[in-house]
C-alpha cells in the first residue's frame, strides 16, 4: 500500500510539474514582448531604453523594428548617456545592426553598376544635408555669449574632444563584430563611396 501510494503522489507531482511548465510556455507564446514606438519617447529615452534589460528580452526582429522606426541619432543624445548605459546600449543592438548591415551590403553589391551608383548619390546627398545643419549649429553656438574662465575653458575643452572618443569607440566595438565578408564589402562601399564624391566634385 505504501508504495502504492508513494507512486500515486510521484504521478501527481509529475503531472502538476508539467502542467506547470506548459501554462509557463503558453504564457510566454502569447505574450511575446514588443517594443514601444520610439517616436513616442523623448531623445534621451529612446536610447536609453535601447540599454535596458526588456530591450534585451526582445525577439530579434522586435530589436530590429525598433531600430529601423528610430532612424539616425545624434551624437549629442547618445553622450548624455552613462558610460554603463552605453555599453549596454552597443551590446544590445549589434547582433541586429550586423544582420541590418549585411543585408544592406548584399543588396548594394547584387545592383547594377547604375543603380549602385543612384544610391550613392542619395547617401552622399543626405550626408551633406547633415554636415550643413552641423556647420549652422556651430555658427550658433559661435554666436552665443561664453565666459572666459580658466573652469569654464576646460569643460568647454573636455566636451569637445568626447565626441571623438564616443564615435571612436562604437566604430571599433562595431568593427570587431563584423564578419569578414561584411567588412570587406564595407571597406570596398567607402572606397566606392569616396570615388564617387571626387567624381561629382570633378563636374
């Protein structure tokens, strides 16, 4: 009897474990996380939720949705981050951004030498709307009053050399986890790139 009854409580200890487990299943199926619309969020915000740890608990193609709707960020809003914030942030979104990166890549080099050039142009195009609203930004702030004290100068001298150290480290963190391949047709892009632009300034 007693084993009868130990082999009973087993069977339904067994049964309740797995029913356990196929509730818990269930659960996380249907309720699959999704990512807020940037476009909702302040500019600090978005970045900032891009270090979190529900970003990370995203389904890859949540990550990549979110990134494609957040579009080109500036500099200015990824170094109002936290040091610890931005590494999250790089360690978060590569795997995404590689596979965005190499898609693109083979998309570009699959075109025509026609059509290759077409998007050249375009991204040449908009880098230089983006270099005179910088240059207009850098005029303005020429403008404004500063004052000429020793602290005031080194602050003033330590924010402007962050820029370089931010932008430096994601180009070598995004570098160092780039396949061959996709560096390679990186690296031929630019080249291309550069031609191009010396192309269309020889006209």
């Amino acid at each position: 009897m007693k084993a009868e009854k130990t082999n009973k409580i087993m069977l339904i200890t067994g049964i309740t474990v797995a029913s356990t487990a196929l509730i818990a299943t269930a659960i996380s199926v249907f309720n699959t996380p999704e990512a807020p619309d940037p476009n909702q969020l302040g500019p600090r915000k978005k970045l900032v939720y891009m270090s979190s740890k529900h970003f990370s608990r995203l389904p890859e193609k949540e990550k990549t949705i979110y990134i494609k709707k957040l579009g080109q960020t500036s500099m200015k809003e990824y170094r109002n981050l936290s040091q610890k914030e931005r590494t999250a942030l790089r360690k978060n979104t590569i795997k995404p951004k590689m596979k965005m990166l190499k898609k693109r890549m083979n998309k570009f080099f699959a075109m025509n030498k026609e059509d290759q050039d077409k998007q050249l142009d375009e991204q040449i195009a908009k880098w230089s709307k983006m270099r005179k609203r910088w240059k207009n930004r850098g005029a303005q702030n020429k403008n404004k009053k500063t004052t000429t004290n020793k602290s005031t100068s080194k602050k003033s001298s330590d924010t402007k050399k962050k820029p370089n150290r931010n932008r430096n480290a994601m180009r070598q963190y995004f570098t160092e986890n780039m396949d061959s391949t996709t560096r390679a047709q990186m690296m031929e892009y630019w080249k291309r790139m550069k031609a191009r632009m010396q192309q269309k300034k020889g006209k």
